[in-house]
C-alpha cells in the first residue's frame, strides 16, 4: 500500500504542474529608474508587453497565445498596434478589462471594438498622465507576393509612450520609415525583427543607429536570428541590447 501511494503522488504532482498557466510572475521582467519612480516591463511574448507605473497596468498587443490573461492584473491602458490577430485579441481584452479600462486603437480596429480611443498616425495626446505620440507603421522595401505592402501606410500604429522624462517607442509592424527621423530622443525602443512583414537583422540595426535608444529590444521576431544584433551593433556607444524571450 506504501508503494502504491508513492507511485500515485509523484504523477498527481506532474498533472497539476501541467495544467497551470503561466502566470504574471512567471515572465522576466526589467526594471528602469525614471525621473518619476520605476517602470518595470515584463515580456510576455511576441508583441505583448506590460508596463507597471506608478501602481497603474498597461498592457501592449495582449495575445492570448502568449498568456493566461485571465490569471494577471486588470488593465488600466490597453494599446493596440494593429488589426492582425497576433496583436489584436479580443478575448485577452475581455479578460484584462473592468470598468476602468481604456482602450487605444488604431482606426482599422474600431470596426471590431466601437469602445476603444482611436488615434491616428501623426496625434498626440496625454493619456492618463502619459504624454503618447502615436507614429506610422508600414513597409515601403519588401512586398508580399501581391506585389502590395505586407503593412499599409495609415493603417497600423506605433506609439511613444512617456513616462517621467522616459520615452519608450514600441514600434508595431513597421520597417525603417521616414516618421523615425522626427521621434526625438529614444530611450528604449522595441523594434520588430521579422523578414519578410518587418525589419530584417540588418535594417533593425540601422534604425537603433538612427534611434540611438539607451536600451534596444527586437520583439515579435519568430525565428530570425536576432543573436547577431549585438555583435551588429557593438561599434554603437551608449546602446545596450537586450534578447528577451519575445519570438
């Protein structure tokens, strides 16, 4: 009887590891000194982010593929970069949203959610204390097999979010456009790094030439090799690069 109770408790402690979901605590998260208190991000795959400042959760792209939105802490901002289904999930704002929500979106997106702040390429707001530059987001080198932008111009959204005198750019589905050269100082910079739909390797390091952020994340980049980015950029003074689990 002894025997079978040992056998027993190892496989029921293998079913329950199994079936918990990875948890707000469970990402890695950094940590930045701002001229108004700390902002941690924790980097919760592909595009989706979450920022904590100042006691208040905001969240970037939530995927459901990603995480367990259900099981961390009510959103207080919600950005959205764009209508495709890896950065647009309704289910993980449904999970994340009390009455206190708010929603930022770009247009193409009010036609699935009526509720959410549209901000156009170009406008500038403050949002709950946070000064945001919304920014284009498109291609203009490669094209899909349509001959067509795998990223329209005036369609998606990349935003500038302050906080304190700290201003972090996450980029959405963009290559290196020409908006960039008007984003003023850059201190950490979220810059996708994905062939074809985005920035390959090397166009990534252009644009961090251009940005010169203090600190360089490549996010939603699936299989490239984003490794190679540090040694791309070492002649690069004052920009550190940092690999997270962001594929």
């Amino acid at each position: 009887m002894k025997l079978v109770k040992l056998l027993i408790f190892p496989m029921c402690i293998l079913l329950l590891s199994v079936g918990v979901a990875k948890g707000a605590d469970s990402f890695k998260t950094d940590t930045f000194k701002t001229s108004d208190g700390p902002l941690d991000i924790a980097f919760l795959g592909h595009a989706s982010l979450r920022l904590h400042f100042h006691g208040r959760y905001i969240y970037i792209d939530p995927c459901s593929n990603v995480a367990d939105f259900s099981k961390m802490d009510k959103a207080d901002i919600v950005f959205f970069t764009s209508q495709h289904k890896d950065h647009f999930d309704l289910k993980a704002l449904e999970e994340l949203s009390n009455e206190n929500t708010m929603v930022v979106i770009p247009e193409i997106c009010a036609l699935q959610y009526r509720e959410g702040m549209v901000m156009k390429n170009g406008d500038v707001r403050v949002i709950r204390g946070h000064e945001v530059h919304c920014v284009a987001a498109y291609n203009i080198v490669d094209m899909s097999s349509s001959g067509y932008p795998y990223n329209f111009k005036g369609i998606g959204n990349g935003y500038v979010i302050a906080f304190g005198q700290t201003r972090v750019y996450i980029a959405g589905d963009t290559e290196k456009i020409p908006e960039m050269n008007d984003l003023g100082r850059i201190d950490i910079a979220f810059l996708p790094v994905a062939f074809p739909d985005a920035m390959p390797p090397d166009m990534a390091a252009d644009t961090v030439r251009l940005l010169k952020p203090s600190v360089f994340y490549p996010y939603r980049y699936g299989d490239t090799n984003v490794a190679k980015l540090g040694e791309m950029l070492k002649d690069l003074p004052g920009t550190e690069v940092r690999i997270r689990n962001m594929k």
